[in-house]
C-alpha cells in the first residue's frame, strides 16, 4: 500500500506544480515569444506552434525527471 500512496502524492505534487505555472505564465512575458516559435500571421487567418517553447519545457521537465530518478 505505500507504492500506491506515495505515488498518489507524486501525482499531487505534480499537478500542484502544473497548476502554479498556469497561473504563473501570464506574468513571463518572454514565455510564448522565444526564437524558434512558429507564428504566421495573413489577412483571415492565423498559425501559432510555440515550437521553441515546447522544447524548452521539454528540456526542463528532463532534467527535473531525471534529477528526481537519481
């Protein structure tokens, strides 16, 4: 039983974490507008893909994982 109780207080942890960069990423201004986001902008329609935001979340949340599974 306490594989499955520290697992579900990972998840908490985590969604906790999720919840206070969403409530926080209005206030980054650079977050969204890095080199390497795609944004394609013509008279009735518009492309955003955050391309170069993506993968820099992807980098932190990496090194995160793997600092955690040491």
């Amino acid at each position: 039983m306490s594989g499955l109780g520290r697992t579900l207080i990972t998840l908490g942890l985590i969604i906790a974490a999720i919840g206070i960069v969403i409530s926080l990423a209005p206030r980054i201004p650079w977050l969204g507008r890095l080199p390497g986001d795609i944004y394609i902008k013509k008279e009735n329609f518009s492309f955003y893909f955050p391309l170069g935001t993506c993968i820099l979340i992807s980098l932190i949340l990496s090194f995160l994982l793997w600092l955690f599974r040491r």
